[in-house]
C-alpha cells in the first residue's frame, strides 16, 4: 500500500481512537465514516493499539493476557 495512504488510515485510526476515548459518538462516526471506510480503518484501529501495548507492557505479556481470555471463553463456550 501507498506510504501516503497508510499515513492517511493512520492519521483516521488515532482520530477515531481520540474520538472514541472522548466519548465523541459524533466525532467518531464523523472520522470512520461509512461501514465500508470503517472495514478499510478497522485493522488499522487494531494494529496500532497493539502496537502501543506491546510497547507498555511487552510482546510476551499482550500474547500472554490474549491467550488467557481466549481460553477462558472456550471453557466458557464448551461449559
């Protein structure tokens, strides 16, 4: 993908992010925009705050915690 284009999604990930932390409900659907743009934004949204995560607390830990709450709903589901 385009650096332009990458930076573009990135720079509407933080926003939507920024929004959503702001509880702006019409500021976040003003960044996603559509259900289209927003599946285009979507894993962008997640790959950067796995990104921070891994920076706060380690690549082993977020594995770590991510595998623990998998598990449990598997129990849960299985149950």
């Amino acid at each position: 993908m385009d650096t332009e284009i990458v930076d573009d999604l990135r720079a509407q990930a933080f926003a939507a992010v920024a929004a959503w932390l702001r509880r702006d409900q019409e500021g976040f659907d003003g960044v996603v925009g559509s259900d289209e743009e927003a599946a285009v934004l979507l894993p962008i949204v997640i790959g950067e705050l796995i990104t921070a995560l891994e920076r706060l607390v380690g690549q082993h830990e977020v594995h770590k915690q991510v595998d623990g709450w998998l598990d449990e709903r598997r129990t849960r589901l299985a149950g």
